[in-house]
C-alpha cells in the first residue's frame, strides 16, 4: 500500500468516525466510539514520524490531520453537552439515519429506543427565559451550550465565542424591550435548512 492509499484509507475512516458518533449522540448506538476514535488517533500519529517527500501527500497529511483534530473537539464538546441533557433535533437525528444508510448500502435500521422513564437531567426546556432587567448569565449560558450543541449535531462549524453570542443576546433583549416593555425574553432554538438559529419573543 502507498502512502497515498494509506492516507485515503484514513480519511475514509474518518468519514465513518463521524457518522458513529453522530449515531452515538442522537441515542442510536449506546456507547461512543472511542475504542475505534483512538485507533485512529494512533494511526495518524505514527505517520508523524514518516519521512513524507510528496507535496502532495503532506498537503493530504496535513489536512486529515486538521479534520480529525477539528472533529475530535467538537466530539468531546458534544459529549460534555449530552451528558447534561442536551436534546437533539428531529433534523439531526434523520441526517445521522440517512448518513450511516447510505455507509450501509441502504441496510441501516436504527436501534430500538431506550426502555423505562427519561433520567431527569435529559428533560430540556424548548425556550430559554432571559430577564430584561438584570445579567442572568447562566440562563444566556445553558442557551448558548444548546445553541453549539445544535449546530454541533447538523454539522454547522460556525460557532460564536460565548462573549460574542452573550452581546448579540443582549442586544436582541434590549431591541425587543424598546419596542415592548417586558421584564424577560424568551429566545428559541429554530431549525430550518440544517441550520441552526434563534428566534426571540417577549415573555407573555
């Protein structure tokens, strides 16, 4: 095998990384991938002391390399927020179905749900309150932890720092209580075209 083919090899294996991981956080495989993430992880990492004279094969190098780390923190950000019972949307769910269908051939059949009551702590809210007339940062924050978590699932890496996304919430509030004056905002998390984005009204 070349290192070509061997660089080929890997980034097809990242390809089917991602599409167990997707399955794992949508409740379709009941535990993460970490055995197979690892391997690969080792994989990658002995290429490190390869000698790779091709241009072209150090650029290929250097970009899977820059596409497993990437995908490798966002795995791990998504994991902290499904371990605090992030819910995941019906939009992600069937794209994960449809990507490891089309891995299968078309044999893919999701697994069965989990039987017995929901833990408490996976029980989310679909709108998050935010008060008018003070700094609530953990309301701003839980909204903005479902907010990555979201784009995280559809597969959307254009992700605002938590400061930057704090101001532009800020500024929404403000906007609406110029217009209506109400003490909350309830802000929304909105699907539409695998995208992520978020609708505000005031607080009845």
């Amino acid at each position: 095998m070349t290192l070509e083919e061997e660089l080929r090899q890997i980034e097809n294996e990242i390809r089917k990384l991602k599409i167990a991981f997707d399955l794992y956080f949508i409740g379709s495989n009941p535990k993460p991938p970490l055995d197979q993430r690892d391997q690969l992880d080792r994989q990658i990492k002995k290429l490190q002391s390869v000698q790779i004279k091709s241009l072209g094969d150090r650029f290929l190098y250097n970009s899977i390399v820059n596409r497993f780390n990437a995908f490798s923190e966002l795995w791990a950000k998504s994991m902290r927020v499904r371990e605090e019972g992030a819910r995941v949307h019906p939009l992600a769910a069937r794209a994960a179905h449809h990507s490891a269908a089309a891995e299968n051939g078309g044999s893919f059949k999701p697994g069965p749900a989990p039987k017995g009551p929901r833990p408490a702590r996976e029980k989310v809210k679909d709108s998050w309150r935010v008060p008018t007339d003070r700094r609530d940062e953990a309301a701003v924050r839980n909204l903005y932890e479902n907010f990555i978590a979201a784009k995280n699932q559809v597969g959307d890496r254009k992700q605002p720092s938590f400061e930057a996304f704090a101001r532009e919430i800020g500024r929404h509030a403000a906007a609406i209580k110029g217009k209506i004056d109400c003490q909350a905002i309830d802000f929304k998390l909105d699907f539409k075209d695998n995208k992520v984005s978020i609708k505000a009204k005031p607080a009845k």
